[in-house]
C-alpha cells in the first residue's frame, strides 16, 4: 500500500474566441466536427470513436499511441460519460483513461461558454485523480493546451 499514491490535481485553462457560444458548443456536439479536432492531426492512430452527446450519454474512443513516444504501440481508451449539458453554456464530463487496459486516471472536466461581445469567453476547469502509471497533472494540461488550441484552428480563428 505504500507505494499506491494518487495525486489529486485542478487546473483552469481559459480561451477568447470569436465564435459565438452557439458555434463553439456544435464543436464539442457533432459527432464528425469533434473527431477532425479533438482526435485528427496527433502520432496517434484513432482506431475507434462514438458519441453520444446527451446528459448520461457516452464517448468513447480507442487509439494506438504512435511511434517516436514513450508508449508507442500500446493501445488509449478514453470513456467519457456526460453529466450535464446546457446548449451553448455548459458541458459537464467525468472521464477515465486506461492504457492496454489498465486505468491511469479519472477526471471530471467542465466547459463554461461565456458570451462576451460577439464572440465567447471558453472556461475549462479539470479536476484529477490519477494512479500510478499516469500521465500526470502537467502533462494533462499541457494536452488539454494543445486540444484547445486545435479547437481555435477549428473554429478558423
């Protein structure tokens, strides 16, 4: 028991966005949108991918881990339950990550649309447990850094 420690972490990522709250939202919400920019572009080859973006629905998606990292050919599922949603306001998500099987983390991360001008105020504030094994609170939001990011060339901003 000794060596089993899991560290707890929050953090709060922030974007201005052009787009309007409605536009930013259909990102997150359509099924082909999110699968171009949360899971196009990366080393890593999407095997598998389904959402069901409803309060209580499910997404999931299966990836093998590409050549060149630290976990190169090993298999990430990531199984994401919704818990709330408000169109154009919120979206509530706790999700776990495993690794060939064996889970590293579970976090619950809520998305904030706030109007502002013409455009959208974006709050992202992720709470973390993760277990041995994990990728860690820095790695974490450095990957929800550059998620972000992809979500702004998405939007064409």
């Amino acid at each position: 028991m000794a060596n089993s420690k899991v560290i707890h972490s929050t953090f709060q990522l922030e974007r201005r966005l052009k787009a309007t709250p409605e536009r930013v939202f259909a990102a997150f919400a359509d099924e082909a949108t999110k699968r171009r920019w949360f899971f196009g572009g990366g080393p890593h080859a999407l095997e598998h991918h389904e959402l069901d973006f409803k309060v209580g629905g499910h997404e999931r998606a299966q990836m093998k881990m590409g050549p060149g990292t630290p976990v190169a050919g090993k298999t990430l599922v990531n199984e994401t339950i919704y818990q709330d949603i408000v169109p154009s306001r919120r979206i509530v998500t706790a999700y776990r990550m495993s690794m060939d099987g064996i889970p590293f983390s579970v976090s619950l991360a809520t998305i904030e649309l706030i109007p502002s001008g013409s455009g959208t105020d974006l709050l992202f504030t992720h709470q973390g447990a993760y277990f041995e094994n994990a990728d860690g609170p820095e790695m974490r939001k450095g990957g929800w850094e550059s998620l972000l990011n992809k979500l702004v060339k998405e939007l064409g901003e």
